[in-house]
C-alpha cells in the first residue's frame, strides 16, 4: 500500500479552516455513512522450544557489577514475517473534550486531524473520560464533545480509538491535565475510602476503584462492574450508527492508565520514582477479606492476615528487600500463594471487564482492545519485582504474559502493549531493564495464545531510533507482528519540520511491512511526497492553526 499525500487533501488553507468552521456551527446533527473498520488478520503458527542463556547483573555494597547467567525454556516461533501493512494511529491530547463537556480548540484539532490524514495516519484515539461523562451524577452522560469529535474525525475519513477511560488523569508519566473520577464517586470514597487501593502504610489512591468490590454494590447501589457496563452501554446507544465505521475500535479501561494493573508505581508526591520496585496495593478492606478466603480456602490462614511483610517500600530496589531479592520470599510457598491470588485477581477482573464488554459491543463491527503495562525495569532479575507489585506474576521460572494472552483470545479482545520504542541498551544500568525482551515474551504469549497484538510508544519520542525500534520489533521474527499501532501523543512539537517527517516516513514504513525508503530531499516522482514538503507547507499550516 502506497501513502499519498496530495496537496488537493492534505494542505491546511486559511480557507479551508474557515469553511469547515462554518458547516460546524451551521449544523448540530450528524449524519455518518455507515463504513467498514479496518481489519486485521491472525495467522497461528506452530510452537518450538529453543534454549537461550539469559543473564542477570547485581551491584554490591561496594560497588563491583556482579553478573549471572542462567539457562531458560522460552518459547520461539520461526516463521518467515508477512508483508502486511500496519495501520498507524495517534493519540489526541488528554484534554481534547473540556471539562464543560465541548471539543478543545476545535480549529487547531481540524488542522491538525487533516495534516494526520495527508501523512497516511489511519486515525487517532481519544480517551472517554468517565469523569467527564458521567460527573453530573449517576447514569446522567454527556457525550456532545464526543460527537464533536467524531463528526470531525469522520470528515476528514480518519478512523477512532476509543478508550473507556474509567481512571483518573492526572499523576503519572505524560499527564498533561488533571481529570479526577466523578464527583459522586468522589463522594461515595470520602464516605467509605476503602473503595480505593491501599498500600501497607495505609495511603490511598484514588486514580482507580479497588478490584476488591467489583461485585459489591457500592456505588450507590450498583457495583463497579455494573456502573462501568452501564457507561459502556451508554456510548453504545449514543453512537449506534458508528460503532464499527468511524468508530473502528473501542479499547476497555481495566486500571490506572487505562491499563490491566495495580496502581502499583504512582508518582504523585514523589511516592515512586525509577526504578523502584513499587508497592502491593491489598490493604483495602475489600482486598483483604478476599486474601483471607483465598488463604482460608486451602488451609493456610494465617497467611491470609495481611501482605508481605518483607517486601520493601516504593523506591527500594529487589536486593534491598528479603521478599524481591535474588532467592527471596517470592520463591517461597507462601510467596506463589500471595502471587498467585493477586494476579489471580487482576486476571478475574479483566475477565468481568471484558465479557461485560462483549456482550454490549459483539456484533457492531468495532475491534475491542485492552492495555497491558510495558513494565521493563528489573526483567532482568530473577523476581522482576515491578511486574509483581504491579501484578503480573511474571518471574524467571512463571510466565506471567500467557495467562493474560489466554483471557484477552477469551473474549476475542486485541492486546495492546506499551513500550514498544525502547531499546536495552538506553536504559540506566543499574534498573536491570529489558524493554526488548519484555517485548519479545509478549509476542511469545500472544502467539501462543491466538491472541491479537498491538503497540503503543510508553514515552514521548520523535526521534528515528525509537520508530526504527517498533518498526524492528513489527518485523521481528520471535513472535506476533502487530495488528496496529498508536502513537503517544499529538501535540505541538509532533508538527515540527523533523519531528514530522519522521512521523511520516515511520508511517510509510509501517504500511509497507517495515520496508519504506526513506522520504527523497525533493519531489521527483510527482507524489508530493518528500521533505520539503512534509516540512515546509504541512508543518508551517498547521502551526498557524495554533495546534496546542
């Protein structure tokens, strides 16, 4: 598949911005034509075991690098890489609908959504903030910013992302805005703040309701499960019509960050900071009654007390605690208890979230999704201790990926996973990281599994190493290509002249299987596809359109 970028559908004209803005206030109904998403194919593969040396370094008190090597069982899939395009989208920013409930700048979002079209973008993603929606009180939503949106979006003959945004924004990497769970939610936690997740020390985090009382009708009267199916339910009557044309995806918000996981590496107020290993977040009342009947229920109640005790604070690194360190509690008995009950947990309320999910959306035509945390930092010890707080129970000898893998293939969901940009060798030394093979475990899981993959950048990059990084990763051999792939984030630096044109080439190279040329220094093939191009007239439009 050719991109083209002809000046007849990419030039931003102050005309052009003028007369959309006039069709926006001249008409307040939507009318959509009813269009096919994007599909995306899977193809399983046959499973070989192959031996690999992994190795793992430690620093002593004094200073001196310690390295061990250890023989590991992964699993390898040799296979020749199809040439499928990959769709490219780009995340909007957090704050696209205001708190009033409107669109955010909608002339700078209009420039900006045609520059995206002109570069082969196949369409962007917005968050649906349930703190936005629903704030006016329960089951009262207000979607017209959303439509807004999507009657935008669907002009410009781009596809949406939709992200059942059911966290806060606001306090970790990249919050831009601040975006807190509605105000009656916030009511119903001051009266009982055992609805959020707690840590040893008692501190509470109110970014996500605890999966502790998904089931409990806490939430005036209806259960978290309910109130989130209920939202869901709502967007799916309001866009009826578009769910499965523009609206092509719908990506379902199982934790902070929208992500699958314990708040376990929160950075509001310095709590956390890299590469600490973060927290267990089951001190709620709700978490720990559930401890207690795991532990009751297979004779070990005194196990069911409380967490583990020996298992450190946020900033500590694994050898500073008895339970992370290289032959620490986490290999115990008890340690697979506890880690088995709370990942058990974790994966039971995907599960709820995504067959709630099913049911409503089955039959729309639009893919669902969910997001998996790229949590690379300490991979390369035995105990991978942030993946445990966090509450994937993923160690030198438990795949913690495969059983996330299996319930995603469950409900026919797409997993979307983070840090798809970063390289070993970028990161600090002393944080044992391994983005790379983090990576390379989940193509192994979702391939194993029949589950879908897509990927996401975890931090703002602009630069030819990180797209060359996903683009290596989508051709790579070791497990599943990706089905899509979202880029964080537009703003204003993603339209500057070399920022753009990386932008640019990355996209052609994705919808040429990874084997794009890069962009010639003028045009000499009549495409108006080249860098003076993509730098001087695209770029310098949308700046005048004030994109912020």
């Amino acid at each position: 598949m050719e991109l083209t970028l002809n000046s007849s559908s990419s030039l931003i004209k102050r005309k052009d911005a003028k007369s959309s803005r006039n069709q926006e206030s001249s008409s307040n109904n939507m009318t959509f034509a009813k269009m096919k998403p994007p599909t995306y194919q899977f193809q399983a593969k046959n499973s070989v075991k192959e031996m690999k040396f992994t190795h793992e370094k430690t620093f002593s008190p004094e200073g001196e690098t310690l390295e061990r090597w250890e023989k590991l069982h992964v699993l390898s899939y040799p296979h020749s890489k199809s040439e499928s395009s990959v769709p490219v989208f780009v995340m909007l920013p957090l704050d696209t609908v205001t708190m009033s409930g409107h669109l955010n700048k909608p002339r700078a979002m209009n420039a900006s959504l045609m520059a995206l079209k002109g570069a082969g973008v196949e369409g962007v993603m917005v968050d649906a903030w349930w703190g936005l929606v629903e704030k006016d009180g329960p089951m009262n939503y207000n979607w017209e910013g959303y439509a807004e949106l999507i009657q935008m979006v669907q002009k410009h003959g781009l596809k949406l992302q939709v992200v059942m945004s059911f966290h806060q924004c606001g306090g970790n990497v990249g919050d831009s805005c601040s975006i807190p769970l509605p105000p009656w939610v916030l009511e119903e936690i001051s009266k009982n703040p055992d609805l959020v997740y707690t840590d040893k020390s008692g501190r509470r985090n109110a970014e996500y309701i605890s999966l502790g009382c998904d089931s409990v009708p806490v939430l005036r009267g209806r259960t978290p499960i309910q109130v989130y199916s209920d939202f869901m339910r709502s967007f799916r009557e309001r866009f009826e019509g578009y769910i499965g044309g523009v609206i092509a995806e719908i990506q379902v918000g199982m934790g902070p960050c929208g992500e699958l996981r314990y708040p376990s590496y929160p950075e509001s107020n310095g709590t956390w900071r890299f590469p600490g290993i973060g927290e267990f977040q089951c001190y709620d009342k709700y978490m720990k009654s559930s401890l207690q009947a795991y532990a009751e229920s297979i004779g070990k109640t005194n196990w069911g007390t409380s967490g583990p005790h020996d298992a450190g604070e946020y900033k500590n690194l694994p050898e500073d605690t008895e339970f992370f360190r290289r032959d620490g509690t986490w290999n115990s008995e008890y340690g697979k208890f506890f880690m088995e009950w709370y990942s058990g947990k974790l994966l039971e309320h995907g599960d709820q979230l995504l067959s709630s999910a099913k049911g409503i959306f089955q039959g729309s035509g639009a893919k669902l999704s969910g997001k998996v945390a790229g949590i690379h930092w300490h991979y390369n010890t035995r105990s991978h201790a942030a993946e445990l707080t966090a509450g994937y129970y993923n160690t030198r000898n438990h795949d913690g990926y495969l059983p996330i893998a299996k319930m995603f293939n469950k409900h026919g969901v797409v997993l979307n996973f983070t840090c798809m940009e970063m390289k070993d060798g970028e990161q600090p030394e002393h944080a044992n990281c391994s983005p790379e093979g983090l990576v390379k475990q989940v193509q192994n899981a979702t391939r194993q599994a029949g589950t879908e993959l897509a990927g996401e950048n975890a931090l703002e990059r602009y630069d030819s190493s990180a797209f060359g990084q996903v683009v290596a990763t989508n051709r790579s051999d070791s497990g599943n290509g990706l089905t899509a792939f979202t880029y964080l984030r537009m703003n204003k630096r993603l339209f500057e002249g070399q920022n753009w044109q990386q932008l640019v080439e990355f996209v052609k190279n994705m919808k040429e299987g990874g084997h794009g040329r890069k962009l010639s220094k003028e045009d000499t093939t009549g495409s108006d596809l080249y860098v003076g191009f993509v730098k001087g007239r695209i770029a310098e439009s949308v700046e005048e359109a004030a994109l912020v």
